[in-house]
C-alpha cells in the first residue's frame, strides 16, 4: 500500500468516527453505504459495546450495510416499524459548495435517497478528495434503471446531452445488478449546471428508479483531511 492510500483511508477512517460520536443513546440511525460509512458503523458497534451508547437501531441502505451492522452488534429495523429516522450517516461521491451531492459509487443510491431524505440530521462522511466546484466534474452520475428500460432510457439520456455506460461487474461477467435487481448507468454529463432541474428530468424518464443527485438534502458534511501526517475533521 503507498503512502497516499494510507492518507486516504486514515482520513476515512477519522470522518467516520466523527459522525459515530455524534449519535445518541435512544437513536433510530440510518446507515449508508461505501467505504467511510463502513468505518461509522465500525464505531458506532464499539461504542455499543462499551457501554457508552445505548438502544440505538440501524435502518440499513444495502445489503453491505446490514452486513456490518450485523457484524458490529448493531440492532436493525425497517421503515415499517419506525416513524422517524433520528440521524442519518452516509458517505459521498462528490460534494458541491451548496452541500449538494453526487452519490451511487456503491450503487446504492436508490434507498440511500430513501433513508438519508426521512432522517431529521444528515451527516455527510467524505474525505477532502470529494469536494468540487460543480457536481459531474469528477465522477459520472449514476442512474438506477429497471433492466428492460436500459436501450430507451440511455436513448434518452443521450438526448439531454449525457453519455451513459453500463456499469460492469469486477470479478463478476456482465453488468452489474443493485440490491433490487436493477442495473446503473454511469453518465457523463460534464459540470451539472443546473442539479435541481437535473434530478427532477432523469427521474422522469419512464424506466429511471432513481438518480444519484441528492439536492438539499444534506445537513452536515464531515471533511476529513491529512496535512503533513496529521488527521483532523472540519465541519463543512
Ligand atoms: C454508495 C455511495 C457511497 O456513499 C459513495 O460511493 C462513497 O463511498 P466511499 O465512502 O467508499 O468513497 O453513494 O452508493
């Protein structure tokens, strides 16, 4: 491992604690998905275990989440049986200076928006590699897709001016398939003017579950950072 992935997973690593020991005893806590989100609940399953934290529940985003949870001896529940979610904790592919996002690298995005959109604090979990000027200047945008819709709605796309690919499996053939048996494209669209408008067009295309961009939704974002050797976090 070089130098620089170090710095990157320790930065991940201090976000994610950050956010954990915001939550409070009592919670209902939504948990997201990705890499920096891994490490929050990684803590949020030791301060359980410590004692320090009590009767919180997890309302999981993916199948990987819940697997932590799991793991780390954190109680689930379901939107079914809940009300309101207390806080939500969830990670990001790009972060605009509205604290807009692009979200969806793990293809989870589609209950992401779900859970993350109830909860009456969002925290944002990102290192600083995430922060950009104008969303889609970094990342393409994903877009969940029903299987049968994928050749329309990527016709589609293409007409708004977007360039969408399929995303494939790593050590799996084919494409690659959601937590609900869909597929995601990946759209280049260059710098999104115009997010709000954005968000509500792809939605609308029949054929479309959900796309990545989460507009006003976010409360807190969490930056970690690493200078000369040394973590810190900062509010955003
Ligand atoms: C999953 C997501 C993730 O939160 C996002 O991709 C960030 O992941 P990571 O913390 O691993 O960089 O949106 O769908």
């Amino acid at each position: 491992m070089t130098a620089g992935m170090d710095a990157v997973k320790l930065m991940k690593q201090e976000v994610g604690r950050a956010a954990a020991s915001r939550v409070q005893s009592g919670s209902i806590v939504g948990l997201g998905t990705g890499s920096t989100t891994a490490f929050a609940i990684q803590f949020l399953g030791d301060r359980l275990k410590s004692g320090e934290l009590k009767d919180i529940k997890g309302v999981p985003t993916s199948f990987q989440a819940s697997v932590l949870a799991k793991q780390y001896g954190i109680p689930l529940t379901t939107l079914d049986e809940i009300e309101k979610i207390d806080i939500a904790i969830d990670g990001a592919d790009e972060v605009d200076p509205q604290k807009n996002l692009i979200k969806g690298g793990g293809a989870a995005h589609t209950r992401e928006k779900v859970v993350d959109a109830l909860a009456d604090l969002f925290i944002v979990v990102v290192d600083s590699s995430k922060l950009v000027d104008k969303l889609g200047t970094t990342f393409p945008l994903p877009v969940e897709v029903l299987p049968m819709a994928v050749a329309p709605v990527m016709r589609a796309i293409e007409k708004l001016g977007g360039k969408p690919e399929l995303r494939m499996g790593v050590k799996k053939d084919g494409p690659v398939i959601t937590d609900q048996g869909n597929m995601v494209l990946d759209v280049d669209f260059g710098a999104i003017a115009n997010p709000v408008e954005m968000e509500k067009i792809l939605n609308n295309i029949p054929g479309v579950l959900e796309n990545g961009l989460f507009v006003g939704v976010a409360d807190i974002i969490l930056v970690g950072e690493v200078k000369d050797g040394q973590s810190s976090v900062r509010e955003f």
